[in-house]
C-alpha cells in the first residue's frame, strides 16, 4: 500500500497515535446530517447531490470528517439499491452534477458501482458525474485488475463526463501499482482532480508540497483542493495553524507556475467552501467559494489573526464591504488586498462603498464593456 518504510509520516495517516486520547472536536463538523433529502443522498448546495454509496474505506484516514460513519457506522447509508436517489436527482432538475462518495465508492462492487452510475449517465440534465476517491492510494489493483471495468467507465464517459476526485497527502502515495492504475484512467480519457487536506507532521513543509504537486503535474491530475483538517474528534493534533497554512501556500505559489499549482486553500465548514485568501498582522482573509447559502457565495470577510488559531467559528466572522459579488468586482478592483478592502478604492470606479446599487450597476457597465 504504501511506498514509504515504516514508521514514516504517511503511516501517520492510517495508525492510531496516543494523541488520539485527548478526546476533542467534533464528529460532524459540516453539519452533514442535516443535509440528508434520503438515506444515502444530500442536497446541500443546489446544483450539487451528495450521495454516500458506501461508508466502507479501503483504509481509514485518522483525520476524516466522517469518521462518525466508521465509529457509528449508520445503518441507512447501506443502500440496498439507487431507485430512490436516481428518481430524487431525475426531479430535481436544478441539480446539474452528481458527487459520489462515502466512504469510497470503488470499494463498491462492479455491478452495483455500475448499477448507480448508468441510470446517473442518462439523466440529461446533468453535465458530470464525480467520483471521489482514495483508492489509487490504499488499494490502486482495484483499477490495475480491473481492465473490463476501466472499459465501463470510458464508455460511460462518452456519454457523461465523470470526473475522478482522487485523493493524495502526499508524494509517497504514487507507488507504481498506483502509477499504473492512474494510467489506466487517463488512458480511458477520465479526468483526474486531486484533493489533499494539509496535515500537520505529514505534509505541512514546502519540500514535501512541491513533491506532490510534481507528481500530480507528472501523472497529468489537476491539483483542486488543499483542505484545512477539520477539528474533527480526535485528530486535532492534525491541524496546522491558518497562518502557517497561508505561508505555506504563499510559498508554493512562489516555486510552482499557476498552470501547476492549480490548488485553492480550502476551509469547509457548515456554511459551506470558505477559500482562504491572505493575511495582515491582524486579519485572515477569506471568500466563501460556495456557499450553503448561494447569495453569499463570493463574499468577502476577515477573522482576527491569532498565530494559534487553526479554525474559526461564524460567529468570528466580520463581513467586508463592499460585499459585491466577486465575478463582478474582480476584473475591476485593485490587484492588492490593502487596496482591496480599504474604504474607497484608488482606482476612482465607486463613489462609496455604502452605496452598493448604484456600484454593482456601474461595476456590471464597465464589465460589460471590458469584455466588450
Ligand atoms: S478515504 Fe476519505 S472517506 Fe475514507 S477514511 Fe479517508 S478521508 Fe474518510
């Protein structure tokens, strides 16, 4: 499974710690379970389904925010069948992609893995299918011994595009079976993204970041999200401070192109994505990337910038203005974030920030001629 001899720091992710016995955090700490529209499918974004084909993992990452389903595992989660949740997705036609999740969805058997993702494939109304994954890590022969399924999958690729979420925390993860298997999927034109949550001990250095982000650029997987570990019960000494995080991704940006570095630095949380964005010797600064409440999505807010502070509450949250939407204000506002979040922008394209009608229509003219 893993390339790296014992005890390295990816064993860190599978073994159980005697840090484990400080028994904090929580179990649920997106609030998933009040997401459910039926056993085994959430709806919590509008044009995104959830569903938790499975709670079984090829292995169990120490730091995983469902670990509520292997310590408690939830005895709906067992699907039997999809009939329910494909006819859910078929009427909910705001729903544009489907992700499937769990629980990894590859330790689902052939014929029920293709039992859910056929129906999926021939509802028109949406664009993809997801499949999140850390199988290429834990168990990569379910795809290398596997060909006749990778053929599934390309076929139904043709018909919808599925998107192949993997999940790497660290370069030590690409052993050859798993270098074949990701060969095998790219081979069958699916789309690789990479998921990875920022460990403490494991992967919090530039050394090991640039690695990963030269393997993933290497097997042709489009780097997507860096996580922040959730303060998920028990796992609390995984979490790497926000300021050191930022750092962090400051540093990557500066030893990696943009066309290689593709990650956002993510907090996910109960109101939804939260990206992080910057700092100041007071502030960090975030935007919600998607959020549980669409309105939101784009906005800008601040939480005071403490060196320890490894999460925040929304209650700590502190709203900027103006709170335009970022896809109209980014083309025209300045390119710092001291410019950014002053009162009045230098650049003279809003009178006054407390007056956001009268800005978000001249910020809509000028951005319409822009691309004009
Ligand atoms: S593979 Fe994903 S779902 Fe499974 S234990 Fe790890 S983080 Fe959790």
């Amino acid at each position: 499974m893993l390339k790296q001899k014992s005890p390295g720091a990816l064993y860190k992710i599978v073994l159980p710690t005697a840090e484990e016995a400080y028994d904090v955090g929580s179990l649920d700490v997106m609030d998933e379970e009040s997401d459910y529209k039926l056993p085994g499918l959430q709806h919590r974004y509008p044009d995104t389904a959830l569903i938790m084909a499975t709670d079984i993992c090829a292995g169990f990452c120490r730091y995983c925010f469902r670990k509520r389903k292997a310590v408690a595992p939830l005895n709906d989660d067992k699907i039997e069948n999809f009939d329910d949740i494909i006819d859910y997705i078929e009427r909910h036609t705001e729903i544009s992609n489907v992700l499937l999740s769990g629980g990894d969805p590859f330790t689902l058997g052939n014929n029920k893995l293709l039992s859910l993702l056929e129906p999926l494939a021939n509802i028109e109304h949406l664009n993809y299918i997801r499949i999140g994954t850390k199988i290429l890590a834990y168990l990569p022969q379910r795809i290398t011994e596997e060909p006749e399924f990778v053929e599934k999958l390309k076929e139904l690729n043709k018909k919808k595009l599925i998107k192949i979420i993997v999940h790497f925390d660290h370069d030590e993860e690409f052993s050859k079976e798993t270098t074949k298997a990701i060969e095998m999927l790219n081979n069958a034109g699916l789309t690789l993204y990479d998921q990875t949550v920022l460990l403490k001990g494991i992967n919090d250095d530039i050394v090991t970041m640039t690695n990963l982000l030269d393997q993933l650029t290497a097997h042709k997987i489009i780097p997507y999200y860096i996580f922040q570990a959730m303060p998920v019960k028990q796992s609390l000494h995984l979490q790497v401070s926000l300021l050191d995080a930022m750092s962090l991704m400051n540093e990557i940006s500066k030893t990696r192109s943009p066309l290689e570095n593709k990650f956002k630095f993510i907090i996910p949380n109960e109101l939804g994505k939260m990206e992080c964005i910057g700092f100041d010797d007071n502030y960090l600064y975030f935007k919600h990337h998607k959020s549980v409440d669409s309105l939101k999505t784009g906005e800008l807010f601040k939480v005071p910038c403490d060196k320890k502070r490894t999460w925040f509450s929304k209650e700590e949250i502190i709203y900027l203005k103006p709170s335009l939407n970022s896809s109209i204000y980014e083309p025209l506002c300045p390119t710092s974030l001291r410019e950014f979040t002053q009162e009045k922008p230098s650049n003279g394209v809003f009178d006054s920030v407390s007056n956001n009608k009268q800005n978000v229509t001249k910020a809509k003219q000028l951005h319409k001629r822009s691309a004009l």
